[in-house]
C-alpha cells in the first residue's frame, strides 16, 4: 500500500517536473521567436533610412548593385555641395525658418491665451462655443484650400509666408485650443486664486502664472508644431511660387524637376538621397533628442505625429 | 442704503463677473475671429464658389447646381478619385493598425532593451513625406530599385511598381504602412495600462493566452484602436504628397487622390468653382464616416468606469 503511493508520489513529480521543462523550452522558444520578430521588422523599418544615407555619399556605379554596399567607398560627400549649389538652399532654409517661428509663436501664444479663457473664466456661452471649438477639429484643412487661396490672393499675398503665418495666429487650430485647455484645467485653480488675490489681473495671472506653469505642454505642442510645418507640402506648394519664397521641401521638389527629372536614373540618386537626407536631419535630431517629450505628448495628446 | 442704491447703479460691465466675461471674451476672441474668418467663412465661401464657374481671370459666373451635376453623373475622373481614395483608406487604415499592434504586443512581453526597438519602428514617422516618397520611388524602381533587384537575383521578373496601373496603389499603401509606427506608441500605453489582475483572473477561469488576447487585451485597449482608426480614416482620405511627387496621379489615373484631383481641377485647370465643390464632397463623406463609426462602435468599444 505504501509502496504503491510513494510510486505514485514519484510519478506525480517526475509528471511536474515533465512539465515544468516542457513550459521552460516553450518560453525560451517563445522568447527567441519574439526577438527574431523584432528583429525582422526592426530591419524592414530601418532598412530605406539606412539606404538613404548611404546612398546618398556613394558614386553612381554603386546604387545599383544588388546586394547594396551599405558602407560606401569611395566616400563622395560632394553630392551634398553639388546638389546644394544648385538650388537657393540656404535662402529656402531661411524661409522655412521664418515659417516655422511665425507659426510657433502666433499657435502657441494665440491658442493658449483662447484655452485660458474656455478653462478659467466664466461668461455667458462658453460652452456652446467651446462645442464649436471641438466640432471646428472635424473640417479637413483641404475644405478650406480653395476659399483661403482666393481670399488670401485678393490680400495680395500670394508669395509671402503670410498665408502660412497669419491664421494660426487666430487660436492656431482646434485641437490645440483644446489639449492647453485640458492642461490648464489640471493647474491648481488656488495658485491662480492666489495671484488674483494679490492683485494680478486676468491677463498678468495669464502671463505670470499659467503660462510658466505650462511649459511642459508648450514644448510638446512646439515639437509637433515644428515637425508638422517641416512636413507641410501641399500649402507652400500653392502660395509659395518664386524660388526666393520656396519652403526648403517646395524647393527641393523644383530643384528634383530641373535637375533630376521624372525618370529616375541612377546617375542622379545619390544627390537625390542627399537632399531627402538633408531635409530629414532637423526632424530626427529633433525626435532623438527630445524623444522623452514627445513620446509622452504623443500618449497624452493621441496625436500620431 | 446708499451702497444699495450704488449697487444698483452700477452697470453689468462693472461688476466682477461682468469683469470676468469681458476679459473672457477677449481671451477667446483670436479664435472668435478665426472661426468667423478662417472656418465659417470659408466654408460659406466654399458654398458659393461651388455654383459658380470662376477661373480666376474672370468674374465668377453663376452655373447653378452644374458643378455637382457633372461631378455625379458625368466625370470619370472624379469617379475614379473616389475609388481609388476608397481603396486606399481600405488597405492603409486596418494594414497600418495591424502593423502597429502587433509590434506593440510584441513591445509589451517585458523585452530587453524597449526604446531602441520602439526608437527604430517610430523613426520612419518624422522622415518628411518629401523624402519618404523620394526613396520608395527608388526602393521600387522597375529597373534598378532594391526590390526588383532582389527579386531578380531569386530569379523573379517584378512589377513596374509606380509605373504600372496594377502595382501603383499596392506601392503607396506599402509607402503609408512604412510609417504605421505612429499608432505604436499609443498601443503601447493602452496596453502598458491594462490591469493585469484581469489577466490573471482569465488564467484562474483557464482561457490560454489567444483566448485572454480577444477577452481582455482588444476590449481594453478597444477606445485607442477607434481613435486611431477615426484619425486613420480621415489622415489617408487626405493622401496628396506621395501620389504628387511620384506619380502625378498616373499610371492611367491609378494613384489619383481625392485632395491630387482637387489640386489639379484648382491649379492646373484653374476650376476654383469645380474644385471647391470636390472640397466639399471630401468634407461630407469624412463627417459621415466618422459619424458611422462612432454610431457603430459604441457597442464595440469597452469605456472603463462607464459600465
């Protein structure tokens, strides 16, 4: 009888023990499945950046070459200072520059002053309108194209940053009206109280409270403002016509169809790789070093970038 | 008695809640005009321009409901914008988030070094659409590209790519899901934020882990997944940059988009009027399909601490 239970206990735990290695070799197989998927993907991901760059440093007779040679050599860096000599680089750097603080400056100031109003101070209709502020987020901005072309060629203008500039100084979109208001709604409503108290008015709390408490959620919304003025293609396109006015992507797209033509050949990809990389330079220096920020503006805010 | 009578003397303005909605007014009053201006406005002046004809050199010329008549009965093109605009949002939208999900789930499972993995995936999302579209017209060039050259080294002829009717749209949707990686980030906190005794209360009922995926992990996580597909959906009916850059619309009006055609009808053809009612229609169907998934997910999309 007690023979027959230990071996039955001995079973039972060569059983346990079964299946313990058993779970063991699953996980470890598991384990190095799911690296091998990062892996794989990581490199489909990472695989055009990386051609890109070296293409762009290598001579004509080595973009073709299958499998590609990923370190170039001979090292050509000239493809940079050719291309760029052919198109006013410096001039349309300028004039993206001149863009992005424009926008900046008036987005940032414009919407924060508007979600201070719709998150602090009362007056009558305020909720009504800030339903329209969050209803104004579903217009695509291509409804607008149009309209805004016209009115803004009427102004007289056509060849100026102003189009870009001037309506984001007017609460610089819904959807940033929107997240300061909730930022703002997280501040303590007894620190402004405080400086009420002490005399400050609603303006100077604003400026002298709120603001400086925000800048946290300035800075991301600078990111994404940065990131999304870089990208920007379709607008500059259309008011931006003389090579004096041209946003660095407008005039690379020109310089492409003079220099490059339509019809790709290798003869002109690595000075074509050298513009797309120069252009792509500020938004991944941008994205590494304040990754922090933005990958957490990005979970708070929900935007995609 | 006397500070009564002041009291009432006193105007709204002057009191301090009068105080407050001016200053109110004034705080909102950049969006105020803005919305007038920029929104309400426009969009007014869109209606009108879309019953006119108005090629910017002369006068517009009031045609009635012409516009939309051709558009709906008579252009092809358009037709053909509206299909290959559907098409595309069809297969970027649910490819793009499948992409991305499964790299997060993938992120979640407690992996060695997270930021490299998640920095390699994102990084392709701030690569400017200028360059992004300039290196997948290279990546799949007929002749030399990376693609067909692999492909000719197992032996396989590929595809045109970009200059074939059948292969142009597979190859912007492959340039779209390139930067899937946006709604990574967000997956990846949704799924970082799901309670994990729901995880093991599942495990104690004896559900394997396929089965705690689709009771736990996707009604979790569902509100995230409606957002970014409401966002996906609105972002790929807007496509523009890539078809422009490599393929003006072609081959045989294969790649040509919504916002490409309302560009060419406004400024190649200089149809302001014709151009702004496209502008119109590609504003209703964006509100009736986010209008129909909203409808339509409120029974599919799990609110915690709404019951």
């Amino acid at each position: 009888m007690s023979a027959a239970n230990t071996a039955k206990v001995a079973e039972a735990q060569r059983r346990a023990a079964a299946e313990r290695t058993r779970q063991r070799v699953v996980r470890i197989i598991g384990r190095n499945l799911l690296y091998l998927a990062l892996v794989i993907g990581t490199i489909i991901f990472t695989i055009p950046t990386v051609w890109m760059l070296s293409s762009s440093f290598k001579e004509t007779a080595q973009v073709t070459t299958i499998p590609p040679q990923w370190i170039p050599n001979p090292w050509k860096p000239d493809n940079y200072s050719t291309s760029m000599a052919q198109f006013p680089f410096w001039i349309s750097l300028k004039n993206t520059m001149v863009i992005e603080i424009g926008v900046l400056v008036g987005r940032l100031l414009s919407a924060s002053l508007v979600a201070y109003g719709f998150a602090r101070l009362r007056f009558p209709g305020r909720n009504a309108l800030f339903i329209i502020v969050l209803s104004t987020m579903m217009i695509p901005y291509h409804v607008t194209l149009i309209p805004q072309y016209l009115f803004f060629r009427n102004l007289g203008w056509l060849n100026t940053p102003l189009p870009l500039i001037v309506p984001m100084w007017f609460g610089g979109g819904a959807f940033y009206i929107f997240l300061l208001r909730q930022f703002f709604l997280t501040i303590h409503r007894e620190i402004d109280e405080a400086a009420r108290i002490d005399g400050c008015g609603y303006f100077t709390t604003f400026w002298h409270i709120i603001l400086p408490l925000s800048l946290p959620a300035l800075g991301t919304l600078a990111i994404f403002t940065f990131l999304g003025e870089w990208n920007d293609f379709l607008a500059p396109l259309i008011y931006l016509n003389t090579r004096e006015t041209q946003t660095l992507a407008i005039a690379i797209r020109f310089w492409q169809l003079l220099a490059v033509g339509i019809a790709y050949q290798p003869a002109t990809l690595p000075q074509l790789m050298a513009m797309s990389t120069i252009i792509t330079i500020a938004p991944v220096l941008v994205f590494f070093f304040l990754q922090r920020y933005f990958i957490q503006g990005v979970v708070v805010t929900g935007v995609k970038g | 008695m006397a500070s009564q009578v002041r009291m009432r003397r006193r105007h709204w303005w002057q009191t301090l809640a009068g105080q407050e909605a001016i200053a109110g007014y004034l705080a909102i009053s950049p969006w105020i005009i803005g919305f007038l201006v920029f929104s309400a406005g426009m969009i007014l002046y869109s209606f009108y321009l879309s019953f006119t004809q108005y090629n910017i050199v002369e006068p517009p010329k009031f045609i009635g409901l012409a516009n939309y008549t051709k558009m709906f009965t008579r252009d092809d093109l358009f037709a053909q914008s509206l299909k290959v605009t559907a098409i595309y949002a069809v297969a970027v939208v649910p490819l793009g988030m499948i992409v991305a999900y499964s790299y997060a789930i993938l992120l979640n499972q407690k992996v060695g070094g997270l930021s490299f993995w998640r920095t390699c995936f994102y990084m392709p999302v701030v690569v400017p659409a200028i360059a992004a579209s300039y290196i997948f017209g290279w990546i799949f060039a007929p002749q030399y590209g990376l693609v067909n050259g692999y492909l000719r080294s197992i032996g396989i002829q590929g595809p045109g790519w970009f200059g074939d009717p059948t292969w142009a749209l597979p190859g912007m949707v492959i340039l779209a899901l390139w930067g899937a990686g946006g709604g990574l980030i967000l997956y990846l906190a949704a799924l970082q934020s799901v309670p994990t005794d729901l995880y093991d209360a599942t495990k104690v009922d004896g559900a394997n882990a396929w089965q705690r995926f689709w009771a736990v992990t996707v009604p979790m996580t569902s509100p995230v997944l409606l957002f970014t597909f409401i966002l996906g959906i609105i972002g790929s009916f807007q496509a523009f940059t890539g078809s422009y850059l490599l393929t003006q619309g072609g081959p045989l009006n294969a790649t040509l988009f919504i916002v490409l055609y309302l560009y060419q009808k406004g400024w190649q053809d200089l149809s302001m009027g014709y151009a702004a009612g496209i502008g119109l229609v590609l504003f209703t169907i964006i509100l009736i399909l986010t209008v129909i998934v909203m409808i339509t997910s409120r029974r599919l999309v799990y609110y915690a601490g709404t019951d």
